[in-house]
C-alpha cells in the first residue's frame, strides 16, 4: 500500500476496501447495523464472499432453540439515572430485548443512558475527571452468539465510549484501542469529539481536590500519598456525590428469549487518577466477560483488586462447573480478599477497605449480585425493574 493510505480517515480506508462510500460506511456504523445485517447489505455483498475473514468474521453460530425468560441484570445506577427520559437502563434494555432487537444494542442503548446523563458522576460525560482535570472513559462489551468483543481505553471527548468499544468489536480485528488512537478512530466514524466531557459540577470538585492535595502542602510525597485518599473521599461528600462513586461505573448484562447473552461496562474510572491510570472495565475477563453457554458477569468498584484476580472470567468459569451465579460471586469475592494483603488496603479489622461488586447471570436465567460489603443491583425482568440488596462477603464497611 502507498504510504498515503494510511492517512486517510478510517472510514474511507475501510469503507474502499470493502466497496462502500465512506458516507455510507459511517452511516452503517452510526446506525449499529450489526455486522451480519451489514454484510447482507446492498453493495457489500459482493465484496463480502472474496474479503479476508478477519473483516467479517466467523460464520453466525447456530443457536440452539431454547426458550428461557429474558433478563437484564446491571449495577444500581442501572435502575435510577433516566436522562430526563422515562427508562432507566435496565428498563431500556428489557423492553429492546423482549422487542426482538439484538441483545448488545439492547444493553448499550440502557448505559447510553446513564453515559449521557451529567448526573451520574461515574460514567460518560459529567464523569469525575483524572488529576490533570481531563475526563478519560473506559468501556468494553462482547456479543455472546457472534463471540465478539471491543473496547476502549482512557478515550476522550466521547460522551458514549460503550459505542465506541462496539465499533471496534464491529469493525476491526481487535479488542481494544486506547488513548489517542481511540479518539481518532471514533473520530473518522463520526462519532461527536468535544473538547471537554466535564460539567460545571465534576470541574469545581476537581478544582477543590486538586487545592487540597497540591504537594506544596506536603512535606514529602508519602505525607501526601497517605492524604489523598480521605480527601478524595471528603471532596466527594461536600460536592453531594454518591461515595460509591469515587470508583464507580455501569455493568449491564441482558439474556434474551432465545438465550442470547450480551453485555457492556462503561466508566469514568476512579475519581482524580493518575492521567492513564486504567482500571478494570475495560479489559476482558476483568470489568466483564461472558459466554452464551453459560453466562455473564460484569464489575465496579476497586477496578486494582478486580485486574489482580481477573474476577468475571473466574466467576463465569465457576458457573461453567456448575456453580450458582451467587456462589460464583462469592468464590471471587474470596478470591480477592485472601489476595489482599497490603496494610494499606486493609481496615483496622484486617478485612479490605474497598468495595467492589459484582453483577451476575447465567443461561437458565438465574442471576445475583455480590460484593465485598452490602449494596444494590438492578434487576428487571418481565415483572419489571427492582433495585435489590447484593449478597454481602463481609460485613460492615468499606472505607468507600
Ligand atoms: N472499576 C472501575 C475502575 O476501577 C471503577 C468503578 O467501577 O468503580 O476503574
């Protein structure tokens, strides 16, 4: 290829190389057409049956018919954030479902929601930024039936990283972009890239921590380091922000009639990071992992202690030897805590000082949520939304 290929906008490269203008290539990408739909589309058909695999993929699965009753399992902020609309998350998500749409639309649609909306501080735009005062999101997802995933890493300027991650499931050969590149790459899709994902609110806190931690206030950097934490955590009550948001994320999981498994987990990260600092959501097995045999799970919280224990991969790997979802949840939370030995991560009891949770379904259509100390999920099933209590490993509280 001439050198001069590369620097033409994604979507024209890909969009040429398979026969697609690159307006009607973008068009496919923002409209989620999925990507058997895409390749049974018009002009790419013909190119479809000569492209190389890695374009298009496997073959579809063959599903085999079973009937099981849809579910949508996701984090509490699944069920209480509504963008001045009528739906939460999980609500979205269900009826999309149970109106025959694809499941990983389905899930994405309900955290479009919660990204989208300034309230919530954890997730999308209105996420609480990193120390330099820059809002950087993190988001993955993967497709049960087609045995896709993508995501995204420390992007910014996009209110909505969970369709970015999806993107890259779609339409690369990769699993995750980060930084720079992702911003590009959502960028010659035409994704919106704003200059900044703040609102007034995240900016004056920042503003507040960033003048109580400056080092000048310290005398050494381990006077500072011990500090930190308790006043990320006092900045987080003054401003009114739910603690459980100095991490803080959406995980949102969906099982259809058909026994389709998809999900999704999109964050701002823990609260004022270092700038690059990644956390758990968006790496496979960690923030999230599935298996459309078996079932999903998904995560928030100290996204360190997740990544040490690689918790959803395990926990669906508990599920495929039988184990209930609740049971699964708990092995993992156990995990984790026998892993935990630093002072620094312990309470005065000796136990973690952290919270971290996890969101759990399986193919027959059981599901939990677990975490290290109480908190809620959100369910919804064809009774409707609940928010309920997760099942505690210890208890008590975190720190945060
Ligand atoms: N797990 C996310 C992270 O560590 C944050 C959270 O869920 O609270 O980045």
């Amino acid at each position: 290829m001439p050198a001069r290929w590369y620097t033409q906008p994604l979507s024209r490269r890909v969009g040429a190389w398979i026969g697609l203008p690159p307006a009607a290539f973008r068009e496919c990408v923002m409209s989620r057409i999925n990507r058997r739909q895409f390749v049974q589309t018009g002009a790419a058909v013909a190119v479809a049956a000569a492209a190389p695999k890695s374009v298009f993929g496997q073959a579809p699965t063959v599903m085999t018919p079973k009937s099981v009753k849809p579910l949508v399992v996701a984090s509490a902020n699944g069920n209480r954030f509504k963008n001045g609309g009528t739906q939460t998350a999980v609500e979205k998500a269900f009826a999309m479902i149970t109106s025959g749409a694809d499941v990983l639309d389905a899930v994405i649609a309900g955290v479009n929601i919660v990204e989208l909306d300034p309230l919530d501080t954890s997730v999308g735009f209105g996420g609480l930024p990193n120390a330099d005062g820059v809002v950087q999101l993190d988001s993955c997802c993967m497709h049960g039936p087609k045995k896709r995933a993508g995501g995204v890493a420390e992007i910014e300027g996009v209110k909505t990283p969970s369709l970015v991650g999806k993107a890259v499931a779609d339409l690369t050969d990769h699993h995750l972009i980060v930084g720079q590149g992702a911003q590009e790459f959502a960028r010659n899709l035409g994704f919106e890239v704003v200059p900044d994902l703040n609102t007034d609110t995240s900016r004056k806190a920042w503003l507040e921590w960033k003048r109580r931690t400056d080092p000048l206030h310290y005398l050494t950097p381990a006077d500072r380091a011990l500090e930190v934490k308790k006043i990320s955590l006092a900045v987080m009550r003054e401003f009114g922000f739910d603690p459980a948001h100095y991490y803080g994320t959406i995980n949102c999981d969906g099982l259809s009639p058909k026994g389709e498994i998809c999900g999704v987990t999109t964050t701002s990260g823990l609260a004022w990071k270092i700038p690059g600092r990644t956390g758990d959501s968006p790496i496979l097995g960690a923030g999230l992992y599935l298996d459309n045999e078996v079932g999903a799970a998904g995560s928030t919280g100290r996204g360190e202690a997740n990544l040490y224990n690689l918790c959803s991969y395990l926990i669906v790997e508990n599920m495929r030897r039988g184990m209930h979802p609740k049971d699964a949840g708990l092995d993992a939370l156990k995990r984790i805590q026998s892993n935990t030995i630093e002072k620094r991560l312990l309470n005065d009891r000796g136990l973690p000082n952290f919270s971290i949770n996890f969101y759990i379904l399986n193919a027959k259509g059981e599901h939990a949520g677990v975490g290290m100390y109480a908190a809620t999920y959100a369910v919804c099933t064809e009774n409707g939304a609940q928010t309920l209590p997760v099942e505690p490993l210890l208890q008590g509280r975190a720190d945060q």
